[in-house]
C-alpha cells in the first residue's frame, strides 16, 4: 500500500473557517486539576472543571500555529491580530466571576513592535457587558489594553503566538499548594463566538482521504486536551472508517478523592471525574452522528500517584511495579477484589454513557498483564496475590533465568489468576450492557512472549483466554515491527494461534507508533507494511496506534489504485528454449554532459540494468510459431508479465554455474532481522547489486556463518525468511539459479507466414519488468 508523510500542505483541498472557531480551543492545567473543553454548536464550547489545590489555574487557549492537527487538515499560521475583533458570550457557574480579583483574564504571548518576547494581561471584565457571569464580551485587538483598569498599556497585535484564558475556583491562591475547603466543580460557556475584521478567516486543510479499509487508535491520555470535535474530523478526513479504539488512559478520567493525609488517590468506587464525563459523552454523541463506532478501552495500569498502596503489583522485596513513563504509572494487581473492583465499576460508567449515545457496547480489556521489572523481577508478591498463591510462594528473582518446577507451577496459577480477573471485567460489561456486547482483549506480543523470559507467557498469555473467553482478540506487536524483528513477530503469531485458538476472522491487529519523531521515515515505512502484511494473513480489522503520531508526522495511508489492486504477473515461463541464437541486451540510464574542455561529467541514474531481449530467433517451426502467438494473446501483449530464463546469465554462481551455498553474500545477522532479499553482485570493490525477484526455489541453497541452513522460507519476490533470526554478524549467502520478470515489449506480434517459411526468424523483442522488492 501506498503512504505518505506529508509535511505540510500543497495544492491539496481546503476551505476557510472563522478564526477562534470553537472546535480549536484546547485547554490546559497542571495535576492534579482536571479540565475538558466540548464543542456544543457551531459557534459554541463548554469547558468543565475539577480542583482540588487553591493555586490551581486551568487555561482556555487558542494558539496561531495549529500543531495538534495533521498537516493536511491544520489551519493556516496567522501571527497577526491587527484589525480582527473577537465576540462571544459568557456564561460562567462557579469559577472566580468577571469582575472579582483574579477573575477570567485574557493572557496574550507574543511580542512588541520591536520584536521582544511579552506577556499581557487583559481582564475581561474591561470589555464585557451584562452581569459578572453572564456577559457579552468584545475584543478589539488593535485596541486592546493590558492592566487591572482602564486605561492600561496597549498590546500589540500583529505578533501573537499564543492567549488563554485562565480559569480559577474562589480562594485562588498563586502558587499555593493548600487544599480547597472541598473539590470545586464548575463550568464556563462560550457560545455566540464570532471573529470580524480584517483578519477574521483562517484558510483550512480541508482533505478527504478516500476510505483505504484501515481504522484509527486514540487515548483520552493524548487529547483530554482537544475538542472531539477536533479529533474526529481528523479521522474520518483521513480515511478512517468503521470504528476507532479509544483507550480511556491511566491517569485523567478518574475522580480523585481526598484521603484522611490530605492526599488524593482514584476514588474507589470506579467514579469518573466530571471533565471525563462530558468529553466522552460528547464523543461517542459526535462519532454515532459520524457513523463512527468506539471501542472504550481500559486497562490495569494507572497513574502512580493516583493508586491506594495496596492495589498495586509488587516485586518479591516489596517494590511497587512503576512504568518508565514519567511521572511513572504502576499496575494494578489482579489478585486485589478493590483494584478490580475499581475496574469494574468504571467500565460500566463507560458502558453507560456508549449506551446513552445509543452506540454498541463494545469493550477492550486492554493489555492486562503481570509487569516485570527491567531488571526482570516479575511482581506477583503484593499481598493480595501472595495470599492467592498459599502465602509464601516461591521467589522468582530474575524471569529470564532458568526455572524450576515450583517457579514455573507459580506461574501458570498466576496465569490462572490474571484470566479470572479479565473474565470477571468481562461479565461485569455483559451486565451492564442488558443486552448485546462485544469483549475484546488486547495482547502486546514483543513483552508477553520476549525470546529473553521464554516462561513469561505462563502468566500474561494463560490458556483461560483461549476462544471463546472474548469475542475477538485483538494483538500489537509495535517494538517488533519497527525494529525489523519479523522471525521473533511471526513465531508469536504461530504461538498465539495454537495457545488460544482465535481465526483470523475474530483477530484484529494494532500497528504502531513512532515514539521519537526523527524516526518517522524509517518506522511508518515498517508499520504501513505491517498494516499490508496484516491484510494479508486475513485480519480484516486493522488500527494505527495512535492518533497524536500520526498527525504529528503527516502520516497518510492512501487507498489502493485499480493498478494497484491487480497483478499484472502470470508466474509462467516463456514455453521456449532461448538457446544461443537470441540476443540480450543490458540497459543502463547514464546522463553525460561534455563541459567546453571536452571533459565529461556522467552520472548514473539508474542503480540496475534492465534487460532487452529478441527470442525471435528461438522460434523454429509453425508449431511454436502457433503457440507463440497463443502465448502472446494469453499474456494481452505487453499487459502481463511472465518469465524468461536468461541464457548467458541465471547462475548466482559465475554466470550459469551450479548453485552453491556460498555463492552471494545477502546481508550481515543483527540477531532482530529475519528478511533478506536474494541479491547477485557484479564487480568487486563497489559492485552492482542485482535485487533478484524470481528465484528458483528449487535450486536455493543458504548458509548462515558458513554452515548450511534449512531454517528459512522463501517468500514473495526472492525474500529469504528465516523461523529465527541469524545471529549478530553471521554473514547469510545464497545459492540460486533464477529467471527474469519480463513482458512482450509492443502491443502488435508481426509474423509473416511466407517470411517464416523462406528462413526469416521473426522480431519478438521483451523488455525487462523491474519489480519492487
């Protein structure tokens, strides 16, 4: 399939919206503060609000370059404000009102006429009309001054990077890190917003990607921060259809209680913070209008800070299992009734509101695993899983050394554990359906089957998820794929299969993401293969992990063309002997330009020659002069390729020699890699590589480090494919002969019977195919 990163937009489709248009506020605050922003009509959003600290400010920001967003679906970049007015309506319940201290003010970042970086300050309540929480406001930006009162210092606008409006509970403190008398709730509503003036449109990418069969992967987590507008108009603008797995994250859905300390931890009883509830409500309301189902998804992990002591999962000496996200997150134990407790009653909240949006109940159990350390310490030891497992089970202090039969037997109770604990969520959706659902269970192959903890699956891949546990199973294996590690990515597939016994028809497959955005070439190039290779093997549902890659890197996943989708190939041989009597002819392209010296300057523009052939003369009674022209009209003249066997050269050894095991040197062994592509070289110290598509199995004979090996496939196009990957630095080397991928290079076949017969050989010239790969 074709991709593309796109880097910014050129020539593509795009419209013009207001500036400020409300699906483009985004909102911002530090934690333990909780905050949403929804769009509620065109020309209208709301912005929900939970504090916990007097120093607590939530901003409501619009910002001049549009960095959320992919690049073909962003808004233009307009620094300057100059002669553009905002208007809107504002209606506020609970937060500081307008016209106190410390009431919503419009903080403006930018710079001077001089170009120095400033700040303003610009209090509302200097521009609004009506009451202190319900006003009209109007914001000349051309005459807008900063200060408590009027008149103030002038702002310039014709070099803004960035406003917000800050948001605070009554008793804001700056700074403060003392409680509130209790949590704050409140709400702000903008409605009526409206930009004139000379500057008031903003061109927008305004693409839609023909539908390509793939779907999309958010997290609250990423974009509790946007609209749903925002992000929904992104996936469907892309090509993402069907349905989208929305994973509802670790650490900003859940309502946060006070304990008897001061601190705050997830309240116990699965309540999801007010924010949380309004944003998704308003996503599954929007994505149901979209046509779009969502696929919420919960986890066993969760924010660090924000977990009771004794849900978590623990090492044998009492370490709690933290992430190296930061801050880190840690993972509940599955042997604690409170932890998954938690996770029950917060899945039916969300089965709640997928039904209040009358969208189909469909739930992931994302990912549920035992965690392990990296220093491979498995944590099964909390209190709540040693009491499970008889109270002293065997010390397990390093997974990835080799195990007795008491470690191993450990493992598979604990295997026996985790499946009790996903069947109990499972039953606890059902429930809260009343009605159809689906259960899906997620898996991360590259951590549950790593070569390194060969025991490791007897915990975090028991046999109680065998089908028919859920309705489809669902497996990622990102670290693998974009490391290239595809023996160690289809040996899990194998294992997978036998173990738990899914069709493909019930499997999906996740592929993803590119952490650091300086890989982005290399790694969307493996992860949209994935994607094909996936297709492929017969996973009809196929997602992209996640949204905030994918727009931060302009990845575009393009729908076949009729071209694409047929393959113009007959893998069929020419009937004929060549013999010594046609002639072959190698191209290549060279540019050569002859400077007024007479010196010259070339420079080769192709990087393979491409063979001409004339079989004509090979042709040598009526009968095959017959079945050429038959072979001919088969083939749609030059519409199909087929193959030839060159008789100068077939031999990975010399020219036509006998195929041995040491013949070409196909690459070098990382201990990841599996995949080599079946070369010949010409030449010595800077050779000509020949990628070699249409080998003759029959003949392929392969060493790794000199020692002949059977391990291995041969795939599609010469691609070697080896069941385990060739170790670091063991040269691999092929033994072939092979044919060439040519077609008939005219649409016409002149053949003139009375030539034929007076001796004339007729011209039947091919031309080489040069195929990908």
């Amino acid at each position: 399939m074709a991709f593309w990163l796109a880097r910014e937009r050129r020539a593509q489709e795009s419209t013009f919206i207001q500036r400020f248009d409300p699906r483009f506020w985004t909102v911002n605050f530090p934690r333990p503060a909780m905050a949403s922003v929804v769009t509620t009509g065109p020309d209208s959003l709301r912005v929900d609000i939970e504090l916990h600290h007097a120093g607590e400010l939530v901003g409501l920001i619009w910002e001049s370059a549009d960095t959320l967003d992919h690049p073909l679906l962003a808004y233009q970049t307009d620094r300057d404000y100059s002669r553009t007015t905002l208007r809107f309506r504002w209606q506020s319940d609970g937060v500081i009102a307008l016209d106190q201290p410390n009431g919503p003010t419009l903080t403006i970042e930018g710079r001077d006429a001089a170009g120095l970086s400033r700040t303003w300050y610009i209090r509302l309540w200097n521009y609004a009309h009506g009451t202190p929480t319900d006003a009209r406001i109007s914001l000349p930006f051309s005459a807008l001054e900063s200060g408590y009162g009027l008149p103030g210092e002038p702002i310039h606008p014709g070099d803004i990077d960035r406003m917000f409006i800050s948001l605070v509970a009554p008793g804001f403190s700056w700074g403060s890190t003392a409680l509130l008398p209790s949590r704050f709730d409140g709400s702000v509503t903008m409605s009526e917003i409206a930009a004139d003036g000379a500057r008031a449109m903003l061109e927008l990418g305004d693409v839609l990607v023909p539908p390509h069969g793939e779907r999309m992967s958010t997290a609250y987590d990423d974009a509790y921060n946007q609209t749903p507008a925002r992000l929904l108009r992104t996936v469907t603008g892309l090509g993402y259809r069907d349905d989208i797995v929305h994973y509802v994250g670790m650490s900003h859905f859940m309502r946060l209680a006070r304990q008897s300390d001061g601190s705050l931890l997830a309240s116990a009883d699965g309540e999801l913070c007010e924010p949380a509830v309004v944003w998704h409500r308003n996503l599954f309301m929007l994505a149901q209008a979209d046509g779009l189902e969502v696929i919420a998804s919960l986890s066993y992990e969760l924010l660090d800070a924000y977990c009771p002591e004794s849900w978590k999962q623990r090492t044998a000496s009492g370490a709690p299992a933290l992430t190296g996200w930061v801050p880190p997150s840690t993972l509940l134990s599955p042997a604690n009734p409170q932890a998954m407790g938690w996770l029950a009653d917060a899945a039916e909240r969300f089965v709640a509101l997928l039904s209040q949006a009358v969208l189909p109940v469909r739930f992931q159990i994302g990912e549920p695993w035992w965690w392990v350390t990296p220093a491979r310490e498995i944590c099964l030891y909390d209190d709540a899983a040693k009491a499970a497992f008889g109270g002293n089970p065997p010390i397990i202090a390093n997974i990835a050394s080799p195990l007795d039969a008491a470690a191993t037997s450990l493992l598979n109770a604990a295997g026996t554990l985790l499946a009790q604990s996903t069947s109990a969520l499972t039953d606890a959706v059902r429930a809260a359906a009343q009605g159809p659902s689906e259960v899906l269970l997620l898996a991360f192959t590259p951590t549950i089957l790593d070569p390194a903890t060969p025991e490791l699956y007897r915990a975090n891949l028991p046999t109680g998820w065998a089908a028919p546990a859920f309705d489809r199973l669902q497996l990622e294996d990102y670290d693998w794929l974009t490391a290239g590690a595809d023996a160690a990515r289809r040996a899990a597939y194998a294992l997978v299969d036998a173990r738990l016994g899914y069709p493909p028809a019930d499997q999906d497959y996740l592929a993803g993401f590119v952490l650091n955005p300086a890989d982005a070439e290399a790694m969307w190039a493996r992860i949209d293969s994935g994607l094909s290779e996936a297709a492929a093997r017969g996973i009809t549902r196929r997602y992209v992990w996640a949204l905030p890659q994918v727009n931060r890197d302009g990845y575009t996943r393009l729908a076949p063309s009729p071209e694409q989708a047929m393959d113009p190939f007959d893998n069929v041989l020419y009937p004929f002997p060549l013999g010594r009597s046609a002639s072959v002819a190698p191209e290549f392209s060279t540019s050569i330009a002859v400077t007024a010296s007479g010196h010259e300057r070339r420079n080769s523009l192709w990087s393979d020659a491409r063979l001409h052939f004339d079989v004509g003369p090979g042709i040598r009674s009526e009968g095959e002069l017959s079945e050429l022209i038959a072979f001919f009209r088969a083939r749609r003249g030059p519409a199909r390729g087929f193959r030839i066997m060159d008789p100068f050269d077939n031999s990975s050894n010399g020219m036509t020699g006998t195929p041995t095991k040491l013949d070409q040197l196909i690459g070098i062994g990382d201990g990841v890699r599996a995949d080599f592509q079946l070369v010949k070289s010409y030449g010595g110290a800077e050779p000509q590589v020949r990628p070699i598509t249409r080998p003759r199995a029959e003949t392929l004979v392969v060493s790794v480090g000199g020692a002949a090996s059977t391990a291995w496939t041969l795939g599609e196009k010469g691609t070697l494919r080896f069941l385990t990957a060739p170790p670091p630095r063991a040269e691999i080397r092929a033994g072939f002969r092979f044919d060439v991928p040519v077609r008939f290079a005219e649409d016409r076949l002149d053949v003139a019977a009375v030539n034929f017969a007076a001796g004339e050989a007729p011209s039947v010239p091919l031309i080489e195919i040069r195929e990908s790969a």
